[in-house]
C-alpha cells in the first residue's frame, strides 16, 4: 500500500477537538477528570468567544477604513476646488491699439 492510499491521519494528534473532549466525558469515571473536562470544555467556550469578538473587531476596522478612504477622496476634490477658486482667473484681455508684427 502506497502512502497516497492510506486516509486519516498519519501521526496522533497533541490536542483534543471540542467533540472529542466532549466524548471523554462520557467515558470518565473520577471527580477530577470530570472537573478537568468541564475546565477544558470552558476554554473552548472562551475561545469561541474570543475568536467571535476578534472578527466583529475586524469588521468594524474594515469599515473605518473604507469610511477615510472615502473622506480622503472628498479631501482631495475639496482641495481641488479650492487651488482653482484661489488661483486668479488668466487675463485674456487683448491689448488695445495698433501692434505691429
């Protein structure tokens, strides 16, 4: 058998899924490890939070973000508008007489 037709995992794994945590409690038998899995199964729980919050987090940079980069270009066309309100208006005024070329 080659190693491209073995599935599943090659090598035990260092950590424990949350189903796989909430499995063992059903096959734990002392006070201590059951305390121990519901602490584990807390972590777990906290994580989901944390990882939840980090996301609202991003989001809401995201939208600050897009939120300058819109104040940014209003900016530019305000100053803009501005150089040429201040910028005096080129005299197209024709001299008045007789010129010779």
């Amino acid at each position: 058998m080659s190693k491209s037709d073995r599935k599943g995992l090659r090598y035990r794994p260092y950590a424990f899924t949350e189903q796989g945590v909430a499995m063992l409690s059903s096959v734990l038998k002392s006070e201590r490890a059951i305390e121990v899995n519901i602490l584990i199964m807390r972590a777990f729980v906290k994580l989901r939070e944390i990882i939840s919050t980090h996301i609202k987090v991003e989001e809401k940079l995201k939208e600050l973000e897009n939120k300058l980069k819109e104040h940014d270009d209003q900016i530019v066309e305000i100053i803009q508008v501005i150089n040429q309100l201040i910028k005096p208006p080129e005299s197209s005024k024709k001299k008045i007489g007789f010129t010779i070329d």
